[in-house]
C-alpha cells in the first residue's frame, strides 16, 4: 500500500495529494511506497524542488511554497518524475555520487532534460484530471496555463 503524507506551510492540500495521487496512479506506482512531500521556502537553494530516495521504498520530494499553482503543479509532476526514475533505478547513489543511467550526474543533466519533457507532456493531462476532479470554486482559483 502507498502512503503519501505532505507537510509544511503554504501550499494547497487539496491540489497536493490530488496530483501525487493521480500520477501514482498514472504510472502504477501503487507498491509498497512511502512518500513525503514536504512544502517550504527553496528561495536559498535557487530551486522549486527536490527528489530524494531515502530507502528502497521511502521517498521524500520538497517543494517550494512561493509557487502559483500552475508551477507548483509542473514542480510537483517535475519531481514525480524523478521518484519514478528513482524507482526505475535510473537515478542511483554509486560511490556516494548521483548517477543517472549508470553515469555520474556531474557528467550529464539527462535526468533533468528527461524530468521536464516529461513534465510537459503530463501537465495537460494531470490538468484535464484535475479539472473534472476538482470542485469548480477551488479548480477556478488555480487558474493553469498550458
């Protein structure tokens, strides 16, 4: 069973565990899987969000909270996909440095340029979901940009 737990300040509940819900059950990823999603200021890192494999079913992801919702959403999907390739074994801890498809990160961004395709080819369609998903008053706040 997949447990999701979301802490932090500033971000929509609501919109949180719907996206990580509809993306786990997009791709299947409804093992034995816990996630974290934390929510707080990234500002100092200079990023909207993390990914990180705690253990071999443990995941936490962190998000900016000085997101708009469209962002968050593409941030969160963005960060999604990295938990998949974490899973995949695509992004693995080798010699205490990140790899991705068996090559030091150092090396190549691939695990982020192959992040924000896929990204925006879920974003319409995560949006599309929630849309029909959501109620009108909290899908009108949202307010999504393609």
């Amino acid at each position: 069973m997949t447990t999701i737990t979301h802490s932090g300040y500033g971000y929509s509940k609501t919109l949180c565990e719907h996206v990580s819900s509809w993306y786990l059950n997009e791709f299947h990823l409804n093992d034995e899987l816990n996630l974290y999603i934390s929510h707080r200021s990234l500002k100092s890192e200079g990023a909207t969000g993390f990914c990180y494999s705690i253990s071999d079913d443990e995941y936490e992801i962190e998000l900016d909270v000085y997101l708009n919702k469209t962002l968050y959403i593409k941030s969160l999907i963005h960060e999604l996909c990295h938990l998949t390739q974490w899973i995949s074994g695509d992004l693995s801890i080798q010699q205490g440095k990140l790899h991705y498809r068996n090559e030091p990160v150092e090396f190549t961004e691939l695990h982020e340029s192959d992040a924000y395709v896929k990204e925006n080819e879920l974003f319409p369609k995560c949006a599309s979901y929630l849309s029909g998903t959501l109620s009108s008053r909290l899908w009108q706040k949202i307010n999504y940009t393609c």
